[in-house]
C-alpha cells in the first residue's frame, strides 16, 4: 500500500512539475549570463558556422523569427546563440569543445542570456528595477527583448531546460559596467545564490566559472577589473576564473575579437572539462 501511494505521490508530482527528475542525465545545460562579451560582439565568420554538432544546442531565449526560432525551443547552436543580430560568444566554442571531448551519447546545451554595457545589479532579482529606471536609452531594448527582467527570463529559460537536461554549470563574462567596484563578487554570489535556490540547485554540483575582462598588454580598458575577479573564489568557493591572457581583442580595449572569443571559449571549456574529470583531448 505504501508503495502504491509514493507511486501516485511521484506521479502527481510529474505532472504538476514538482519534480526535479530529468529526461536524459546526458544531455548537460549551461546557464552562460552577463553584458557585452557573453551576449557577442564580433561578428560571426564563415568557419563559425560550419560543421556545428547537433549535439551541441541552444534553447533560444527570444523570439527569432529572421532565424526561423522560437523562444523556448532548442535549436543546433549555429551562432548567434544569444540574441537574434548578436555575434560570436564565448558559449560558441565553450560548447564546440565540450562536444569534442565528453562521449558520443553526451549532448550539451546552453542558454544565453545577456545584455550589453549591463552592471551586474541589472541581474538582482530584488533590485533590478531601479538599476532598469536609470539605464541609457540605447540599452533598454535590449532589456526589454526579456520583457524587461533578464533574470526571470533566465530562470524561465533553465526551468524549461531542466525538463529536458541536468544543469552542470553557469558561465558569467560580466564586469566591465563594474570595473573599480570592490563589492561585485559579492553582488555576483547573491545572483547566484538566487539562481541555485530558483532552480533547487546545489553549489557543488554547479561551478560558476567567471571570465576575465581584456588584458592590459591587449590594450584592455578595463583589465583592472581582473584584479578583483581574482579574487572571487573568496566570496563564492565553487567559482573558477577564467584567463584572458593573450585572447586577442580589437581596437575599443573593451571586447574580444572573433579569435579571441573562440580561445575564450574554448578555456571555460578546458575548466569545465576538469571539474567533470575528463581529459580534454590537446590536439583539437
């Protein structure tokens, strides 16, 4: 009799979404947030769009219709993987490379929500509206292409990926609108702890992994920011940093360059790779 009734307990739970069961335990999701860099500023080349694994998705956060995809759907991740008229993103190789080194029965998805030239409290739940009330004009279509809150629509997006998948990790490029700002590893910890306990997530099974802005020797205008992204693993133990040594950039010192942003990515991937335990594969 037990038994019967844990049975109609699990099933309603199913039915009502209470459950954090998943479809598939091989098909790892990616939350990938933050401002310029994570949303994709150079544009994207012709090898950026070729041979792209359909093991590698995308659940697309807005409405493309240009690109023939819907909100809420997945999607082979052909860049742009953020918004519609976005540009090549550290996601992209991020999940080229995972692909190339986790087994064939593994798929990874991402979802990419960004907002170009954002502060870090544009993604704090509890305060986002008076950061929203106070952004230049030329950003607030950008925020309103998430109904205004790129948090909730976030947290929309992982809820619907979690029927599907396991969320394994959160990658952040943020801090440029924040550079000098001693306080950010510890606004970041809240939007993170926000996201765990949205989504019932624990820590150790998510690492956050946070990129560097644009070196100094690449002209970076705001690489002392790096300084105080060092110093994160303090605030949040589960985060890993991610180098920007070398990346190339172009000429603004504040985004990377289409090469740049494929060595980027393909470093947050290198990270992850070790914290699944998995030998990545140096020669690709």
């Amino acid at each position: 009799m037990k038994k019967v009734f844990k049975c109609m307990i699990f099933f309603v739970l199913v039915l009502t979404g209470y459950t954090s069961v998943a479809q598939d335990k091989k098909f790892y999701i990616f939350l990938c947030f933050g401002q310029s860099n994570m949303e994709g500023s150079a544009k994207i080349e012709a090898q950026d769009t070729v041979n792209v694994d359909p093991r590698f998705r995308v659940l697309e956060a807005v409405d493309c219709p240009d690109l023939q995809r819907t909100k809420g759907k997945w999607y082979t991740a052909v860049p742009p993987l953020s918004r519609c008229k976005t540009g090549l993103t550290p996601a992209d190789y991020f999940g080229r490379t995972l692909i190339e080194n986790l087994p064939a029965d593994v798929r990874v998805g991402v979802i990419n929500v960004a907002v170009g030239g954002c502060k870090i409290e544009l993604f704090d739940k509890d305060n986002y509206q008076s950061y929203v009330a106070t952004a230049p004009n030329w950003m607030i279509g950008m925020i309103n292409a998430y109904d205004g809150n790129p948090y909730a629509r976030l947290v929309e997006m992982a809820k619907i990926a979690q029927k599907d998948g396991v969320i394994k990790g959160i990658l952040l490029h943020q801090g440029e609108s924040n550079t000098g700002d001693s306080t950010w590893p510890s606004k970041l910890n809240k939007v993170y702890n926000n996201l765990l306990n949205d989504l019932h997530l624990k820590a150790g099974n998510v690492p956050l992994l946070a990129g560097e802005m644009v070196g100094a020797p690449q002209g970076g205008k705001c690489a002392s920011m790096n300084a105080i992204i060092a110093t994160l693993p303090k605030t949040i133990p589960t985060a890993h940093v991610i180098s920007s040594a070398d990346c190339p950039a172009v000429p603004d010192g504040l985004h990377f360059s289409a090469e740049g942003y494929r060595i980027l990515g393909k470093r947050y991937a290198a990270q992850m790779l070790a914290l699944l335990g998995v030998k990545m594969n140096e020669t690709k």
